[in-house]
C-alpha cells in the first residue's frame, strides 16, 4: 500500500520525465508532419474517464482528418485514417501526448486504459471491482496480455488482478512486457 500511496507516482514521474526529454524531438517531428498533411491541431482531446470516476482530457496525436467525428479507436475504419496517422498508430507513436497526462497526475505509466464516459458497463464494472481507485495508465496487465480481443469483463478481471497487487515490481515487469506488445501492429491502424 505505501507504494500504491507514495512511490507509484515518483514512478511514474521518473519514467515519464526522462521520456519526455528524450522523444522531445520525435514529439515534433510528429506534430509537423500531422501539421503538415491535414493542418491543424495536431493533438487530438477527447474527455476520458479517470481516478475515482472523475473526467479528464486525454491527449494522443491526432490520426484522423479534421472534422472527423471522435468514436471510440474500435469503431473507426481505415478509411478516416490520414497517412501519417496510420504510421503513428501502427507504432503508438499517437499515444505519446499522454505522457504529459502521466505528468499531470491524471494517468500513471501502469494502470487500466481510460474509458469512455459512454462505457457505462465498463465504468460500473470498474468501481464494483476497485480498480477505479487508481489512475488510468499507458500500458496495463489487460494490455499485456491481449488487451483489443478481450470483453469489457475480461479486461476488468485483469485490471481488478492488477489493482489487488499494485507493487514496483509489478509495474517494473508490466512496463517491460509492455515493449514486447508494442511490437505487434494494433487492429485499427
């Protein structure tokens, strides 16, 4: 519990910062070609839902044409993917904004994905289970371990696994499965 309550966010912030530094000029490299294709903004906001249920705005590189309606990334077709948004989203590069969610204090590195105030089920099945109580993450249990095929009741199984045993270690070795999952092309790209 004290690294749950303590040291979970300097975790955080130790990865976080560092990462921030070092993908600075991958992050612009980005945001210019986005800006570039289909104008601006080239960051996409979309309310998400967080710790203890509270809404935030999530950041993540706009993969889209401008004016394309936001739906949750399992609805969207290729066909509303720009081409440098395919790119990012078959290498998460379009995740990376989040970081600065990380540095905020609204997301963590480990944690379950934010959701959608819209995934009522979802919601309630997290707050039934606890896992609620902790900030959203980058990367998760549920996600290394096959997070898109999963329903919303399997995906909450591991998250509520993963938040009856929050530990460094724990998060240590999900951050590490973590690269191993980012090898593999998402299914909506």
């Amino acid at each position: 519990m004290v690294y749950e309550r303590i040291f979970k966010r300097l975790f955080d912030l130790l990865i976080a910062i560092p990462a921030v530094i070092l993908l600075s000029p991958i992050l612009l490299i980005v945001a210019c070609a986005i800006w570039l294709e289909d104008g601006r903004p080239v960051l996409f906001r979309q309310v998400r839902v967080g710790r203890h249920g509270q809404d935030f705005t999530i950041f993540k590189f706009r993969s889209m044409p401008v004016a394309t309606p936001s739906v949750p990334s399992s609805e969207a077709t290729r066909l509303q993917v720009t081409r440098v948004g395919a790119f990012i989203r078959r290498t998460n590069i379009d995740e990376l904004p989040q970081l600065f969610n990380v540095l905020s204090g609204e997301m963590g590195i480990v944690g379950h994905r934010p959701g959608l105030a819209v995934q009522a089920e979802l919601m309630s099945m997290r707050r039934a289970r606890g896992v609620d109580r902790l900030r959203p993450g980058l990367t998760g249990l549920a996600q290394v371990n096959s997070f898109d095929g999963m329903t919303d009741a399997q995906k909450v199984e591991w998250e509520a696994r993963y938040a009856e045993n929050v530990s460094f270690l724990g998060d240590v070795a999900i951050v590490i499965r973590t690269f191993g999952y980012l090898l593999h092309r998402p299914p909506v790209y």
